[in-house]
C-alpha cells in the first residue's frame, strides 16, 4: 500500500489567509486539503455541529488560487441541498455525514422548541431513505466530485456497509476520531476498532480502485484546473491508493495507530498547523 494520504486540515489556518495558507500547507508536502464545512443556512442545518465554518463561496475563491484536490467534509444534515453548488464551486471530494439519514440531529434545539410549546421528539431532520442514498452519491458523481461517507466516533461502523455495499458505493469512509465540530481534540484511540474492522471487511477497497497508473502524473499534480472535474474524477481512482480517512486528533503520537488500523489518508489540523516546521510534521 502506497503511503498514506496527509491532509492538513484548513480549520486550523488563519482563514484570512486561505490561499496562502493552502499555498504553504502544499508546498510543505499536503497531499490533500481538508476543508471542513459547518454552514447554516436556515434552520434546517446548522445544527448538525454547534459550530460555522465556511461554505461554498470559500472553496469557489480558492479553487481560484490552486489546483489541489480539496476534500470537502460536510458537516450538514441536508447534504443533497449542497452537491450542486459544492460541484460548480469546485470541491474535489464531497464527503457527507451517515447520521443524517436517522432523524438524529434535531433541527431546532430543545430550547426553541420548549418555548414553542412543542416536543422536539416529534421534530427531527427530514429523513434521508437509505435507498435515497444511491441518489446522493450518484449526485455527487455526476458533479465530478468523489463521494465519501463519515460517521460520529458514537455511530456503528455497520450504519456505513450499505454505502458501500450498493450498486453506487461511495469511494472513501471518513472515522470521526473526535466528536465534528472543532479542531484541537483529543485523538480517540477507540474508534481504530472501526478502521480495523473496516479494512478487515473491505481489503479491496482500494485494489477495486486502482488500476493502471503508469500514463498517469503524479498524485501531485492530477487535479488541472483548466481540465473539467469530471475528467480529474475519472482519473484519481487510478491514482489514489485511499478509501480509508481518519480525522480528529491525529499527530505524530497517533498517526502510527491509525496507520497499522488500515487508515490511508490523515486529516490533521491542530499538529500541522500549530507546529514550528509544519513541513516536518506532515
Ligand atoms: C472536526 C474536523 C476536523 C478537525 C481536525 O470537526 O472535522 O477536521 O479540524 O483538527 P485536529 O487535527 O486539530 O483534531
Ligand atoms: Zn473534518
């Protein structure tokens, strides 16, 4: 297996200075820039993490300044509202949160909703039919964008099988190894259960994706911004050794946990961005 993918994750840059800040985080050796994505655009999300990051009009601008692959992590409970635009704006991978299709993140918080007078189990997140998932992935696809699924450090590795099991499966599996929301966590050293079983279920993940790469240029160097998406879609599975994702916590003291777990591709927010070389770090 090629070396694991290292994905800064820009949460943790100074994002008055995102273009730069991707610039440099790629120039030190990223492979992939982790763009977590907490928005709220009406009452319907927002909620899915009790915090707001950025949205689509940030990685429109800075699909402006480089051409790296950015691996957009959804933190929203209305992920189908947002291919389209993610696709237009230039998103790279579109990775969504398994949660959302269990009416588990309420969209009004208890407090609205006792001063509604209503009772907040009665009101939860339009449901997203597991048979609804094909739809969303095939969505993304078709947005030239590849589709990856995470779940919470609390969901079931299970709750991710029939993502992968159907007949449009989604291309990687992102393991939370904190809680969603905020960078600078402590690492989860229990959720490596989860990347272990995971690998152990799906050894050829990765070896379904691969294939001939020897025409190919660098992994570096794939994602051409004057080349439509949907052309950089068709070629990153030949180029990408990935499938596994882990994120929250993870430096130099976690990485060889994850590593030897299965994980293939690093987010790393806090440890790359707070170091004094972040080039020796990643
Ligand atoms: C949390 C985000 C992570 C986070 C990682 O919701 O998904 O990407 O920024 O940051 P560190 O590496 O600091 O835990
Ligand atoms: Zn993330």
């Amino acid at each position: 297996m090629p070396a694991a993918k290292i994905a800064p994750s820009m949460l943790s840059s100074d994002f008055a200075n995102l273009a730069s800040e991707a610039q440099r985080m790629l120039t030190f050796g990223a492979d992939w820039l982790h763009m977590d994505i907490m928005i709220k655009i009406d009452l319907q999300d927002g909620h899915f993490v009790p915090n707001l990051t950025i949205g689509a009009p940030v990685i429109e601008s800075l699909r402006k300044h480089t051409k790296a692959y950015l691996d957009c992590h959804l933190m929203v409970t209305n992920p189908l509202d947002y291919v389209e635009v993610f696709g237009k704006a230039g998103a790279s991978g579109f990775t969504f949160h398994v949660e959302v299709s269990k009416g588990r993140n309420i969209m009004f918080t208890p407090l609205i909703l006792n001063e509604l007078g209503l009772d907040f189990r009665s009101l939860m997140v339009r449901e997203t039919p597991a048979d609804n998932w094909q739809e969303l992935v095939k969505q993304i696809k078709s947005k030239g964008m590849r589709p990856g699924v995470a779940l919470k450090p609390g969901t079931p590795i299970e709750e991710v099988y029939p993502l992968l099991d159907g007949e449009n499966p989604v291309e990687m599996v992102l393991v939370m190894t904190v809680e969603p929301g905020f960078g600078g966590q402590k690492f989860m050293p229990d959720m490596m259960d989860k990347v272990r079983t995971l690998r152990e279920k799906y050894p050829k993940l990765d070896i379904e994706l691969l294939n001939d790469i020897s025409h190919l240029p660098s992994p570096n160097s794939y994602a051409v911004t004057s080349t439509p998406f949907s052309h950089c879609a068709k070629l990153m599975p030949m180029v990408f050794d990935w499938g596994l994702q882990v994120d929250g916590g993870l430096g130099p003291s976690t990485i060889e946990a994850a590593a030897a777990a299965g994980a293939n591709c690093i987010v790393a927010g806090s440890s790359v961005f707070g170091a004094a070389e972040p080039a020796k770090k990643i």
